[in-house]
C-alpha cells in the first residue's frame, strides 16, 4: 500500500515522530513496564535493559515502517517477537505478563506519538489507530501461538522426566541420575500418599464420556496437590487412585488431612488416602504400608479421609497374621451364613453402640436391632451390650478382615 499520504498529527508525521525519538520511547516504555507490571519490576536489571528493551525497540522500529507504508506486518517483522516469546516461556513468565507489556507497551507508544494532536488530526489517527491495533493483533497471536508451542514442548520434557523419577522411587533404583535429569534436588522426606478415588458421577453416567470424566477428575486431584507447595509433586494416578509424593518439611498432618479434604471436593467424588512420611530411599517400604492402611481403612468402611498407622494401630495389629488371629476370628463361626447378624454387629460398633442410629442405618426398628443382638449373644456367647465381651467382637471383627 505505498504511495499513500503519509499520516500526521500536528503537522508532523506520525512515521518521524517515532523515528526520531526511539531511544526515549524505549526508555519511557521500558520504564512504565517496570512501574505496571509486577512481574518486571523483578527482573534482573540485565534482561531488562538488554533483551527486554531490544524487543521493545524492535516493535517501535516496526510501527513506525507500517505507519510509513500503510501496511500489515510481514511474517518476518514477527519472528523476533516470536523468538523472544519462546525464551519468555523457557524462564517461566506468565503469558498473561508477556501479553500484559505488549499492551502497555502499544498503549504508551500512542500516548506519545500523538501527543498535542487536534480536531483536524481525527481522521489520521484514526487511521493510524487501525494500523496500530493490527499489529498489536497480529503480535499477540503470533507470541502466543509461540509461547503455549513452547511451554507445552517443556511440560512434555518435564512430565517425563517426573515419571521417570518417580518410577525409579517407587523401584528403589538409583536416584542419582533421574534426579539430575529431572533439573530439581530431591527433598529430604516425602510425605508418601496412596489414594483411593471414587467414582464422579459423569463416570457412570451413560450420556458423557466416562474415560474423560475419570481424567479430569484426576487432573483436579493433581492440581489440589501441586498447588500446595512451589516444590515438584510426583504423582502416578489413574481414575481409580494411585500414588503421590509431596515434598515434606515436616509431618503436617493437619495440612495432608486438609488436602485429602480439599481433592475430595475438587474431584466430586470421595478420595480416600493413607500416608507414611519417608526419606527418598525409603518410599518403596512407605508405599508398601500406606497401601496396607488404605486397604484395612477401605475393607473396614471407614470414613474417607486421610489415615496414618497411629489413627489404624489397633485395627493394623489385629489384621496380621499370627496364632491369636485366627482364634479371634474363630470367636465369629457360630455367625458365618448369618450376613445380616454380622452386619447388624458392624454397623453397631461404627455407631459407637447406638440403637437409634444402626437401626436408621440397617432401616429397620430399633426392637429388630434388640433381637438382633441378643441372638449374636446367644449364638456367640459374647454378649454385644457388655464391655467386656465387646472387645472381644470387636477384635473378632478386625481379625476377620
């Protein structure tokens, strides 16, 4: 589109206006940035005045030639905005912040090249005002299209090299070279969760895709997780539960309770977890345990929640194998074949001994629950309403799990 009137304001052209002063309006850019956007202002002084005002200065140059010609950029114009957007995604900068300067920064450049312009100047700045915003189009998209290529080519790296650490925790290998490869130093301790994840609703439901509800209910688990700690979580998860490793300071129980609550939430489903704190050689023998914990608290019906060894000790001890066990669970054969004597027994004890609430549970008559448990009494010979033969069922449930 050459030959065209060149456009002014004030009787000067807005081509010259910038021309003449790119080392102040780099300056003055470079300077409202700083002020404006958070994330510059803690940059180091070096990017700043270097490569981040070599950008700056670049886009002014580029503007001023489409203002001159009265054209769109060409594809060459935007390479080296699309090569300053790549690094901006290798050093973490939010996208938001990249797209925020470019904003600005075009905001800024009109500020000053139009500045002192009249009534009479309307229709050049108008004009101008249409070339500026398309550039700022074609920038934005061609930036972001970079950056997001970037950043998903470094979540790929990184989400392998994530996996292939956390299988060697998890194998016991060596840890040396994953942990290099990764780019992170390996924590002290981990606080070593194995999870059990319910179904969400849409995973039943006939009318959505169950495969994806099941994933994006564990990218919301993952997320609850990462989230807590600016330190590399490690996860293998699949719709039903999995494991992970979050980098622990010290055992914060309190803090894992809140986030097993907090995923529960996120999912839309119930997350059950157990967990052991351990150093990074020991994470095998902690999954191991948190496994065995999981398993008990899940056979036992328990509430979901987070569970370590001293909430399960009494329940853990009675389900290992030994002599006693046997004998315990034995004390329940006069039972066997009778399912809804030792559910009436179950639902009881959870109750904390509650007619009111196991007969609510069972929906059945609190007089049902009455006859129910004097013949568990009668076939046992451990009365349920006697403390001293309640430990006794008790412990014969837990050694029958």
């Amino acid at each position: 589109m050459t030959g065209h009137r060149t456009l002014t304001v004030g009787g000067r052209a807005l081509p010259d206006r910038i021309a003449r002063r790119v080392p102040q309006l780099v300056a003055v850019i470079l300077a409202r940035l700083i002020a404006e956007v958070p994330l510059y202002n803690r940059l180091p002084a070096e990017e700043l005045h270097g490569e981040v005002a070599a950008i700056i200065n670049h886009n002014i140059r580029v503007v001023g030639d489409l203002l001159r010609e009265r054209r769109p950029a060409n594809p060459g114009e935007l390479d080296r905005p699309r090569r300053s957007a790549r690094r901006r995604a290798e050093e973490g900068v939010p996208l938001d912040a990249v797209l925020e300067a470019y904003h600005l920064g075009t905001i800024v450049l009109w500020q000053e090249i139009t500045a002192g312009a009249t009534g009479d100047d309307l229709p050049d700045m108008l004009s101008g005002q249409d070339l500026l915003l398309g550039y700022l189009r074609q920038v934005t998209t061609a930036v972001s299209a970079e950056y997001m290529e970037a950043r998903q080519s470094l979540l790929h790296a990184e989400h392998n090299t994530r996996r292939a650490l956390i299988t060697a925790l998890l194998a016991g290998g060596a840890l040396d070279n994953p942990a290099q490869h990764a780019g992170f130093a390996l924590p002290e301790k981990y606080a070593v969760l194995v999870l059990s994840a319910a179904a969400h609703p849409d995973e039943t439901d006939e009318s959505v895709s169950g495969p994806v509800a099941g994933r994006r209910k564990v990218r919301r688990i993952q997320e609850v997780f990462e989230q807590s700690t600016e330190e590399p979580v490690l996860s293998v998860l699949d719709p039903h539960g999995g494991v992970i490793l979050v980098p622990a300071a010290s055992s914060d129980w309190t803090r894992l309770r809140e986030l097993v609550a907090a995923a529960t939430v996120a999912a839309g489903a119930e997350v059950t977890a157990a967990a052991a704190i351990a150093t990074p050689q020991s994470v095998p023998a902690a999954v191991s345990e948190a496994g065995e914990i999981l398993a008990l608290v899940k056979r036992l019906g328990y509430p979901a929640m987070l569970y370590r060894l001293t909430d399960v000790l009494l329940e853990y001890q009675l389900s290992r194998p030994s002599p006693a066990r046997a004998e315990l669970a034995r004390l329940l054969d006069p039972l066997r074949g009778k399912p809804e004597l030792l559910h009436t027994l179950r639902i009881y004890l959870r109750n904390g001994l509650s007619r009111a609430r196991t007969a609510a549970d069972l929906y059945v008559h609190p007089n049902t629950v009455d006859y129910r448990l004097r013949r568990i009494a009668r076939l046992t010979g451990l009365n349920p309403v006697l403390p001293a033969d309640l430990q006794h069922l008790r412990a014969a449930l837990l050694a029958s799990t």
